[in-house]
C-alpha cells in the first residue's frame, strides 16, 4: 500500500496534473506536496483548500440523506459525509478527494487539474482509488 508521496506521484501522472498535496483540514497543513502550487506557496494553497474542506466536511447541508451523524460514530466509521469536492474556473478543475483513516479521517487530498489537458471524471476514479489504497503515518 503506497505511502503520501508514491500516491502523489502517481496522481501528477494524470493528464493536466498541475499540482498535488495531501492536507491535513483540522489544522491546514500540508503533509505532502507535489508539482506547483496556484500562487506558489504550497502550505497557503493547503490552508486555503482546508477552509473548503473543513465547511464541506462538518455542515449537515451536505451529509447523507439517512441523516446519520459521522461525529458520533466508532472510529472505524469516522469519515466525513462528503466524498470529494470539486471546484471549476475558467482553466482549471481543484478536486480535493476525503480520505478514509482509522483514526479520525481529517485528510484530503487536493489535485489541481489543468482544464484543456485533464479529464475531471476519470480523475475522480483515480483519486477516489488511490485515496483507498494511500498508507498514512
């Protein structure tokens, strides 16, 4: 099972991959960064994708229908209601993709999709599989 950097490596060789990093949403943080960054700066780009993060993940607006609460699960079933969040402009996609832990599953990873070269639905399968497989720790 592949560490944050051999998955970030393997998500820039998507078509259109710009840039990658795995991101703490509680504290915004970085934990691994790969690629360029939107305004150069790697963690500001982290703590910034954490804000969209960390609203998608903690409001009831976006949580399933059966109304469950994924706060007050076991740890096994603490996993944000969201599965991924996607962001377009006018020349790019931002997809930050919720991974599952067995801890307290506070982790995304957020791809930065160049939008003339890059294929937004099969990156979402691929971030999607690689957020399954990624080893955190």
């Amino acid at each position: 099972m592949p560490g944050i950097d051999e998955c970030l490596l393997e998500v820039m060789r998507l078509p259109g991959a710009r840039g990658a990093s795995v991101v703490d949403w509680t504290s915004g943080l970085a934990l691994g960064t790969v690629g360029a960054s939107r305004n150069g700066d790697h963690e500001a780009d982290a703590a910034e994708s954490a804000e969209l993060a960390r609203l998608a993940a903690e409001h009831n607006t976006f949580a399933p229908a059966d109304g469950s609460d994924w706060s007050q699960g076991s740890v096994s079933d603490k996993a944000p209601p969201v599965e991924d969040v996607i962001v377009t402009n006018r020349d790019s996609y931002h997809l930050l993709r919720f991974v599952r832990t067995t801890f307290d599953s506070s982790v995304f990873v957020h791809l930065w999709l160049g939008r003339d070269e890059g294929n937004l639905a099969l990156a979402r399968l691929r971030l999607a599989d690689m957020a399954d497989r990624m080893v955190l720790g």
